[in-house]
C-alpha cells in the first residue's frame, strides 16, 4: 500500500502496482528502517515503540541522535506515511524490532503532525541522481499511536500488552527482501548493458593514432587494450542478464513453495539473491566508470550520460544490504555446506557441486592447447574446483581456532573471495545453462557462446592468482586461457556494435551524446555545448565585477 | 605567461608564479591543444597556420568540426589570448604542429574578435569539480595573426615562408610534461590521503554490530574486511608520497642536466613519470571511490566529502597522457631495454636490474615463514622477479612475430601489465630507499616500515597471479605473504588514526562531515542535513501544484 515516494525510483512494475493503490488511500508513504547510527544492524536500531496499556496506545520515540531515521526516500518532503521500525518495548521487556504505520504529516495542509520532526538530508552524490529523491530525516517525540497501527502478521501485542508470535512462520519475512535483491540483479544487467553500449558504439566513432598514408586513424575499438577492458564487460552485461532470468524463475518457484509452507529451499534463495546481489552490482558500479574510462575526456562531460548513470547506479552497493556483509553470509552457508558434508548431508541447488568435493580437491585441469578453454565443461570444472577448494582451505583454517566467530572474524577477507568464487561459478555456470537451451535466431548461439567464454576466461585472468594458488591450473594453462582469449576478442570485435545494439536502447533512454545510434557523435557534442547557458550570451555574467578589473590592473576594486 | 583560468584548479606554486605576471600582461590565457577529435594523439591535430607570404601572417584555421580546439581549461568565457596548437603549413608543406598565440577577445569589451567562435563545452561530471572550469571550445575562420605570435623557440618560419630548425635540442620540449606529470604524482598522494583520511577517521567512529550484553557496537575499523581495504590505501597515500619526493628530485636532477645539454637520464625521466603518472593516479581514482564504499550510505552524502573529491580528481587518468597509452610508452621502453641486454647495453636507473636479467630468471624466492616476508630483500627481489619476467616473456613473444608492431598492437594487454608490474617495483623500491634514511620522530620508522610491508604484500596479493605464473614465488609463499599481511593490518591498527592525523589536513581542506578530526560526525550530519534549502520550509514548493491534488484524487489536475 505504500509507495517509495511520488518521483520515485522504483521500477515500473511497482508503480503499476502501487500507484493506484496509493491513490486510492490518498496517502503518500515510505519505508523507514535505517537510522542515523544503524544500517545494516537491523537488530541494532534504537526508535522505541513502548506499549501503554492504560490508553491502548504504542508511544513512539527516538531517543538518541543516532535513532533518527535516515535515508528513507521520499521521506523529507513528500510522504504523509511511514512504516516505521521500531523496537517493541512491552511489560517492561524488550521484544526486538517491529514495523509500525505512522502518519507523519496534516492531510490537509501537509504540515508535520505533533511530535514528528521531518526534513530532507541534503544533497549527494552526482548533480541529479538520487537529488531528485528527497531521502528524508525522521525524528519522533512520544508520538502516540493506535495499537491496530503495528503490523501484526508475525507478531501481536494484546489489548492486555501481551506480546505473542503467531503460527505464520517467520521465514516469510524473507520473501520481500529475496524479491528485492533479485530485482537488483536484472536491474545491475540493465545498468551494465546502458554503460557498455555508449562504450561499445563510441569505440567505433573515435579514432586515434595509426593513421597511414593520410587515412583515417584506427577505430579506437580495434585496439587490444580496448578490447580487453570492454569485451569482458559486454559479456558481463549478458552474463548478468541470464543470471537474472534465472533468479526471477528462482524467486518465483519459492514464492510458492514458501505459500505451501515449504522453506526447504530458502536458504539456498537467500544465499543465491545475496550473493549475486553483490557481486553483479559491485562489478555493474566499477563497470560503468570503466566504460567512462574508455570514452577517454569527452566520457567526463555530463552529456555522455555515463557520470549521471555512476551516480544514480552506486548505491546498489550499499542499500539492500552493503555488499561485503552480504558475501560474509554467503560465506557462512558455505562454511555450513562444507562442515555438514563429514555428516553425509548433500548440497543441493548451487553448492551442490560440494556435493563432488572429494573429486573436486584432486582432479586436474585437461588444458593442452588454447582452445580446449572453449569446452564449457573445462570452464565449469575449473570454476567448481576454485571454489570448492577456497571454501575447503578456509574450514580448514577456521577449524584451527578454539572459538569459530574469532576464526570467522580473522579470516573474513579470505572468506570474502571464497564467496566471490561461488557467486562467480554460479554466474558461468547459468550463462553455459542457457546456451544449452534453444537460441532462436541464426547465428546468435555462437556469439553468445564467445561471450560466454569471454566472461569466464576474463574472470580467470583477473583472478589467476585464485586459480593457481589452489592448483586448479597450471601457470601453463593460464597462459592458454590469456592466449584463448585474445582470439575470442577477435570473435567478438566485428559483432561488437550489433551485440550493443541488441540490448534495443533507445537513445532517449540511453541519454548519451556518446551512444548515438546514428553515431553522429561530434556534431551532436558541438550541439550540446551550445546548450550550456553559459553561451546565451559571448561576454559572461561577472564580467565587470570580476574579470575586467583584473584585466585593467584594478585587483584593489576586483571582487575576486 | 599563462594562467589555466581566473578560477584556475592550478597548484598554489603555479598561482603564486603565474597570477603576477598575468596580472602584468593584462590578458587572461589558456593552453589550446586537444581537439574534438583529437587528445592523445597530438600529431593529428586539424587546426591550421598556413604562412601568406604577401602579408607576412599566420592565416588560422578549422577546417573540419573534429578540429575544434576541446577542452582547454578557462576558454570558454573567460581567456582573452591562448597558445594555440596548429599544423604549420608555408610553401605548400606541412612542417607538423607548431604553437601560436592567439588574441580570442576584445581587451575592451570581452567579445570575440572577428572570425573567432568560442564557448563553454558545458557540464561535467560531480556537482562541482570542474563544473567551475569554464572548460571551452574555439573554432578558427581563416583568423590573420603575425608572423611572430609564432613560438619560435625550436623550429621558425623566415619572412620568406621558409621552415627552419633551431639548433635548440628538441628533447627540451619534454621537460614541460615531465613537470607536469611530476606534479600529479606528488598531487595523487594528497588526494588519496584526504580520501583515506576521512575513510579512517569516520571507520574508527562508525560502529556496527557486535553489540554484546548491550555495550557499544565494534567500531567498524576493527574489521578485518575493512581492514584489508583500507589499510592498503593508507599505505598507497605514503608510497605515492615518497615515490613524489623522488621524482621531483629526477626532475630537478634531469632539469639542471638539461641545462648542460646532457639528455643522457631522459629516457629514463620520461619513463618514470609517464608510468608513475598512470599508476598513482589509476589507483588513487579507484581507491578515492572505494574510501566512499568504505563509509557506507553516508559517504554517498555531498558533505562526507568524497563525491566531490572524486569527481574532481579522476579527469587525471585522462588528462595529460591516458593512463593506458602511458603504460605503452613505459612497455616500449622496457621491451628496448631488453632487446639491448644482448649486446652489452647497462640498463640504468629504474631499469637497472634488467641488467640482473639472467639471476632474475632463476632465483627461487626464499620464504619459508610468514616473517620472512619481512625483509625488504625478500620483497625487493620478488617484485623484480615478477617485473623481469614478465617483460621478457613479453620480448619474447614479440620476437615471434615478422613484424614488431603487429606483435606490440597483438599483445599490448600484457605490455600494460608488464608495464605496470615494472613502474609497481619502482614505487615498492623507493618506499624501501626511504626506510634506509634516517626517519626522526620516535617510533615513526617502525610504522613507515608496517605500511611499506602493507604495501608491497596487498599489492602482491591483488596480482598474486602474476607473482605464481612467472613462478616468481609459490603459492605457499604467497598464502605466506597473506597470513603476514593480516599480522600487519593488526599492527597498523592502534595507529592508523594517527596515521592519517599526520597528513595534517585541516577539517577546513578536508571538507568532510564525516572524516572531522573530533570524531562529532553525527550531531554535524543532522546540522548539515538541516542547512538543505529543502529545509527552508516545512511544506514544499510544489505541495498545491503537485502533491494536493494527487492526495486528494484529483489526479488529472495534478501536474504529474
């Protein structure tokens, strides 16, 4: 019944969805859960909703600087509603963190209601993105309100102050925050496939060096170094993509399950949406700034769309779960695979490849020459094997320690990259899936095959280190992958541009002089500048108070 | 004689220098180079000075759209002259480009003089950065200057039309870059110090979970996963701080030498500068982002500081030498350097243990215990073993090929990666160098020594597959080097506050709410939030035209 806020950046599913309702209530509303001093600690948050038999009322209030809430978009100005979390506090007892519907402003004038201090946090990152979301502060002063306006699904307060948990199980809480994160996961291939097709198309415009006999110079595309920092992100874009096609079928195949009362695969969900929730948004955000990067200077100006697409696109790294605690939980369920294993217990879903640890700690990479790297069960072994022995190596270590949370604490960052090995497994492994499906359209498996190898190989190489350390490959077979590699770039280069194009952008959408379909790049640069209301007019505003007196030696009177 | 601009992002050293003297001239100048279609690749420029005899004038010119002059800092509203670069052409030749000074406006209204059209380019990228740069654009319609608004140090044009050579070395064109891309480095560490600075402070205020029988929550620092992110920043913003020092003391050195025509160490200083450039400023871009990661949601807010200071810092990846194009320069004279060895040529300076090139390709790294990582010796030999190799590997593969610079454009991915391992060794052995001088301040030394070892070990941990495939190191010895870099990051821990205090920068330069040197982020957040003008009211513009009517169903009145 609520929507984020009335600019919304939500997707247009949900504003299909929400709009209408929201309407209808006549409400604006938005979801507040972080504080000032608390993010991703959800237990931590210090708003206190403190029950008060005699008037049948919760009494809502923050009671430290840090319990001001913090961020909620749509907050500062717009919403007259708020979810609000809040600790319960009943019978003197403290019954942790529970949501709350608070109206926060007048309907009729829009002014904060008594109690309620409300305004907007102030500016941020980039010179529109998340500028135009007014994230809102929320402070709370005993405001009282109804018993009926905490959201009892889960958890009752009686008329008496009672506290009592129904029979509705708990892991469904977990449902919406599943659907979230899936989301984001489309959502990162989307971003991806904006950034890498202003890239991609203008690569093809620019020209520099290697001109010969007076020709034009070379197409900046053709450029090996190029290639080798854009190919890969083409394919993550498609990687991303499919991965994201999977999660949402995931999502849907839980969903019902979960409404049949069956939470056996939740886990293997949660891990699965946290984990590539990470790992696709984090490598989405440096992406962008590496296609930026690639568009040389003319990528700085705002008009090339990418500094706007960075900013608004960054705090997929940090909202909905900052993503190093994410892989720290993913690195949890691991450790659980890998200790209950000796228990006979069989990973299913993702980790199931665990399941062959024993194979998996012994065999050995077949790689003779460049191109058995094409063979996808080559590539899915020596993924499977990098992670299962990362996984393997840091139980081994954590069994060293007395208390398993210090171990845990110690070794985080080891346990970090074994995470990103899984999350990375899983990624190849749904892209070499889906090419063992029909591919309608002639010729369009073989380009998504090199893609798929270009993704993978790509990611050996920046982690070689992982694959040779574990004795996955040889330093010989890695020297296979890089050489396969440089072929594959070969592949992708003449089909770079349609591959970009497929993604079917519109220029309105992509908002990049840069990314013209046209490739008309110069003309509609120089058109743009004109634009710039600087040049309304030749001799600019500050002229005498400034510039003329320096000019004419008269610092003293210059207000500079 | 030349100012970048008024508002001018120059140095405090150029300012004091330059402002007095332009002041005197009575102009405002700018540096014309890059065009729309052209930066890295200078002998492309369009623009150009064709000498009419009869009138014995400069005619200039810009024949196409690509050769309008692009980017030049304070030519858009407010340089009255520019060194313009253009193609000389007299007697029917071209002779290359060649530098002009050229009057743009009026000295007494500011307009553009005849035949000249010039503008703002318009935004870029952060909310201010360069924003306040009136970066331009210039185009020429055959504009008459005389003969002498040529710079005639290194080559002239006679009053008959003639081209000649002084006998000025030409190599004394390169001493203006290598200043320029000295001055960068040095600038790189302090950039990266700020960031690191406000991420450390704000890590050490910050807490989140961990909470236990209700004490405070683990201040975020303590983290290993923080740890490892930040700990090796802090020790890149002393590395790059020394590899500073030393360069400016080459260029001082080069400069004096160049003076008595000994052109003997340029190469050398060319080499050092343009890879140092490319690699501290990469890094220092890259790390400026992750320092704002690092500050969770609240480094997303303009006033943590950091949005700004990476918008305004990355153009130094593109800006005097792409980054990648810089690492090329640095490979082909590395790939030089080791095609000479066979005949008897002592590489010298940075490169001079390519002249230990046949022990480099056989020692095996000694380390058996995580302290032995310790030794400088030990980390010396490693990253020279690493760097050798994989330049020789790549020599190698060049030899294969009939033709060099097919073989150099195939395999440039490596090059850069050589080259980058190369100019890596120079920052970790000018850290060391520094470590063997008298260091005062009691303690201090032991600290420096922390952070070089911090340094060195997290770098060979991110390129570890470069360290095992040249079979530089094992992959025991590298598990070694990590179990030691986790040691270290507990010794850098109690300190790494004061680490950061002793960049000495005043909250005033910091500009960061969050890396405030009292620790108050949070009661200064809530006041800054309130600064927002969205603040100003408690009802917001556009409440009646937009929100009202939406909240009271009259939707088709609202301005949605």
């Amino acid at each position: 019944m609520f929507i984020p806020a009335i600019e919304g950046q939500g997707t247009e599913e949900q504003k299909r969805k929400w709009l209408p309702m929201a309407y209808k209530m006549q409400i604006i509303g938005c979801y507040a859960q972080t504080e000032l001093g608390h993010g991703s600690n959800v237990q931590g948050l210090e708003t206190t909703a403190t029950f008060d038999p005699e008037t049948d009322e919760f009494v809502i209030h923050s009671p430290t600087l840090t319990s001001s809430k913090w961020w909620p978009g749509g907050l500062g100005k717009a919403s007259t509603h708020a979810v609000v979390y809040a600790r319960l506090r009943t019978n003197g007892q403290d019954y942790g963190v529970q949501a709350f519907i608070i109206q926060l402003r007048s309907l009729d004038d829009h002014s904060p209601l008594p109690g309620i201090t409300v305004g907007d946090i102030g500016m941020k990152f980039g010179s529109g993105a998340y500028n135009s979301m007014d994230n809102g502060f929320l402070r709370f002063d005993h405001v009282r309100i109804l018993r009926n306006q905490m959201l009892m699904r889960v958890s009752q307060v009686t008329r008496e102050g009672k506290y009592v948990q129904s029979d509705v199980p708990r892991q469904l809480l977990y449902g919406t925050m599943v659907s979230v994160r899936q989301i984001i996961v489309s959502e990162s291939s989307c971003a991806l496939s904006r950034a890498v097709c202003i890239a991609t198309r203008y690569s093809a415009v620019r020209r520099q060096f290697g001109s010969q006999n007076g020709g034009p110079e070379t197409q900046v595309i053709n450029y090996k170094t190029q290639q080798s920092r854009l190919f890969p992100l083409l394919a993550s874009a498609y990687a991303f993509r499919f991965a994201g096609e999977w999660l949402k079928w995931l999502y849907t195949d839980v969903t019902k399950r979960l409404k049949a009362n069956d939470f056996s695969t939740l886990p293997e969900v949660h891990a699965c949406t946290a984990g590539l929730k990470s790992i696709t948004t984090s490598a989405t955000a440096d992406a962008i700034e590496e296609c930026r990067k690639l568009c040389g200077g003319h990528g700085y100006l705002s008009c090339s769309g990418l500094p706007e697409l960075f900013a608004v696109y960054i705090p997929n790294c940090t909202f909905e779960g900052d993503n190093i605690v994410l892989l720290l939980q993913v690195a949890r369920i691991l450790m659980k695979t890998v200790a209950q294993l000796a228990s006979g217990k069989k990973p299913v879903g993702t980790t199931a490849y665990l399941g062959r640890v024993e194979h998996l700690m012994q065999c050995h990479c077949e790689v003779r020459r460049a191109e058995d790297w094409l063979k996808p069960s080559v590539i899915l072994e020596a993924f499977e094997v990098r992670a299962a022995r990362m996984s393997v190596s840091c139980a081994q270590t954590l069994s060293g320690f007395s208390n398993p949370e210090d171990g845990f604490a110690d070794i985080s960052s080891d346990l970090v990259e074994a995470a990103v090995a899984h999350c990375q497994l899983i990624i190849v492994s749904k892209f070499i899936e889906k090419l063992q499906q029909e591919i309608p359209g002639k010729g369009v498996k073989t380009q998504l095959e090199n893609l798929c190898n270009v993704y993978a190989l790509s990611l050996l190489h920046k982690h070689l280190g992982d694959f040779l350390s574990t004795g996955c490959i040889s330093p010989e077979q890695g020297a296979l992958a890089n050489e396969q590699l440089r072929l594959l770039y070969s592949l992708v280069r003449p089909n770079a541009v349609s591959l970009v194009d497929a993604f079917n952008h519109t220029d309105h959408y992509l908002g990049s002089v840069l990314g013209r379909f046209d490739g008309n790049v110069y003309q509609k640069l120089y058109d743009e500048a004109w634009k710039s209301p600087l040049n309304d007019t030749y001799v600019p505003d500050g002229y005498h108070e400034y510039i003329r007196p320096l000019l004419k030696q008269q610092i003293h009177t210059a207000r500079l």
